[in-house]
C-alpha cells in the first residue's frame, strides 16, 4: 500500500502544500519547525480518523485561518483510493472516502493502514500500564475493526458499573443489582484480555528476533498480564470478592482495564533497569514487529511514519531499518539527510 500524493490547506503551518511520494522509502527533510512532524500528523489522521498529537482539531487549523482540510490518494493493490479531512472552528467535520461522505472517525479505518514511531514512543516501555495497554489497543483496532466495539462496551460497562457502586455507598438495598454488571463486565472483560494476551505473545516472538538484531543481542520479551487470574472462575470469584473494596473506592479494581504489559530486557524488567536509549530501541522494535503483524493480517504493507529517531542511530542500526522497510512506501523525517542512498528526498522549507 503506498500514498501517492497529499494535499493540505490551512493544516497547521501550511497554507498550502502538494506532496507527492514514492512506492518506497521518502525522506522529509527541513530545519526544526518547518512542519515535518506535522506532515506525519496528517497522515495518521487519514489513516485513523484522529491526530496523535491533539485530541482538539481546532490546534490544526492553522492560526489565520477557519478551517483546515486535508486529502490524499493511495493505492492499495492494483485499485486506487481517496480520502479527505475537513474541519471548520464551529466543529464541522467533512470526511470522505472515495468521494462518499462518511460520518464517523472511526470508519476510516481499515482504509489507510500506517505505523507511526515517535520518539514519544519510548514511553510504551518507561510510562505507565495505560500507554501500554495504548499500544495494544491501537494496533488491535486497526487489524480488528470489531475490536473497537468490545472495547467500547467494555468500557461504557465499567462506567456503568463504578457509578452503581457510586450508589451502593448511599443506597445499600440497590447492591442486589451488582450481579448483573458483573456478569457482563466479565464477558466483555474476558474478550479483551483475550485478544491482548493472543495478541502480544504473537508480538513478542517477533520483537525479540527484530530486536536480537536491532540491539546487537539483547533479549527482548513482552508478557501479557492479566490482573484477574488465568480464567473465567477466577475472575468470578475476584470479582465478588473484591465487591467491598469496589464499593468503597467507588471504582471497578478488577478487570482488563487494570492489566499490564510487562517488558523484559535479558530477564529484567525495561521501565526500571534499561537505560532511554535502551527504551527507545525496544520501542522501536515492537513497532517494526507491528509492521509484520500488520502485513500478515491484510496481505499487503502498511505506510511506515518514522519521525525524528535517524539522527541518533548508529550506521549499522540505520542499515539494519532501512533493510526491514525495504519493499515498503515509508516516510522518514529528519534534519537532514544521515544516510546517503537514492531516497526520494522531500525538501520543506526551501523555495
Ligand atoms: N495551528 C497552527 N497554525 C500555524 N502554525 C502551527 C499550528 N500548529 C503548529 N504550528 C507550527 O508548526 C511548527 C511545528 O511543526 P512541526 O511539524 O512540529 O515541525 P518539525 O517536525 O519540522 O520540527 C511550529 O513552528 C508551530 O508553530
Ligand atoms: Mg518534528
């Protein structure tokens, strides 16, 4: 799957600009704040319906103006497809695919499949359980559409739940009714932790070859770790007994949205014992296993968005990058160029 062209008006420090890219790898070049990341930014708003820098869409539109769009056109297989972003400060949305209106975010994917690495990302192995479970979550929805609903439901059930617990603390006779929450919150929490803890042991068989290699012959191993026991009946029965405890915190201690992702580096534990770049590196190697996941599940290759990492690796670490992304369209931003090949190279910031 590649992009052939992007075209912006008004998205943040742009006006106006055309890019057009290769089937491989792009190199997007240019002095600090000329907008690179926010290229990559657009991208990923294509792909996934919202930006990974903002949750407020009115940031994007740039300053001057009322209303930022966005569109570009791909190719996946032999067909090509069309998507476009609009939005205005009353807080219009216009998004197309394929010159159709749609009307949610969420309907984009499965369109435009991209893997983004930031540098940001090395808060996958040194921040907390919710980043990890980010990670996880993110990946899942994009190669399992249904997977977004479970997750939705799991989580307005949960909601559901902590405010009857709410209750419960001032209205005792109403605890009759917990039994019914917990019986769903434990289907629609089974189904999660299941898909995650499918998903990140196929993961980790990956991750700990591309990063063998990637690290010059650590070992990497990502475990899924549930806080509810191994099954249905422990999970039962934690839940029941920590019903007390609930309704006293006013809040759900049990379930998949407490769970974790433990990453080890030669036995030990990443986010206490290994150093940033140590983080970064490992955070990067998920990431490149997710591209093989990815290519797996829809037969064909995500759009890799590497932002800002180049600079500070090593020739070999560089070679050893550009080797798995060969044969894929990739984006690559950096200050300039830090590896000399016959890369179409995008300039910004120059007339
Ligand atoms: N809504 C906006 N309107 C205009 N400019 C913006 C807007 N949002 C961000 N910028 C500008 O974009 C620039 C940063 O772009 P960025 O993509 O992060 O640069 P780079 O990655 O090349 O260093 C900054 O100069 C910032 O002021
Ligand atoms: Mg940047």
């Amino acid at each position: 799957m590649y992009i052939e062209k992007l075209k912006l008006e008004n998205y943040r420090n742009f006006k106006k600009l055309y890019l057009e890219f290769d089937k491989g790898i792009n190199m997007v070049l240019g002095n600090n704040a000329v907008g690179k990341t926010n290229i990559l930014e657009c991208i990923y708003l294509l792909s996934r319906g919202r930006s990974f820098k903002t949750q407020r869409l009115n940031e994007i539109i740039n300053y001057d103006e009322n209303n930022f769009y966005a569109s570009l056109k791909a190719v996946r297989g032999s067909g090509e497809f069309s998507v476009r972003y609009g939005y205005n400060r009353d807080g219009k949305k216009q998004i197309g695919l394929n010159g159709m209106n749609i009307n949610k975010n969420s309907e984009l994917l499965g369109n435009l499949y991209t893997i983004l690495f930031v540098p940001e990302d090395l808060y996958i192995v040194k921040g907390n359980p919710k980043q990890r479970r980010n990670f996880i979550d993110e990946v899942l929805m994009q190669i399992r559409p249904n997977y977004r609903y479970d997750l939705m439901r799991y989580y307005r059930t949960l909601k559901q739940r902590n405010n009857l617990l709410k209750n419960i603390a001032t209205k005792p006779s109403l605890r009759y009714t917990l039994y019914s929450w917990d019986q769903q919150i434990i289907a629609y929490g089974l189904k999660i932790a299941s898909m995650r803890s499918r998903f990140v042991n196929i993961i980790s068989g990956i991750a700990s070859r591309i990063h063998k290699k990637l690290s010059g012959g650590e070992e990497l191993d990502v475990k899924y770790i549930v806080n509810f026991g191994n099954n249905k009946d422990d999970y039962v029965n934690l839940i029941k007994e920590s019903a007390d405890k609930d309704i006293s915190y006013g809040l759900t201690t049990i379930g998949p949205h407490r769970d974790d992702i433990k990453i080890l580096l030669d036995g030990r534990e990443a986010k206490n014992y290994s150093s940033q770049g140590q983080q970064k590196t490992i955070a990067l190697s998920l990431k490149l296993s997710e591209i093989k996941i990815v290519e797996k599940e829809i037969g064909e290759s995500p759009i890799f968005l590497l932002d800002d990492v180049f600079s500070e690796l090593d020739e070999e670490r560089k070679g050893f990058i550009i080797d798995t992304i060969s044969g894929m369209q990739s984006l690559i931003t950096a200050n300039e160029l830090y590896l000399e090949g016959d890369w179409n190279k995008i300039r910004l910031g120059v007339v």
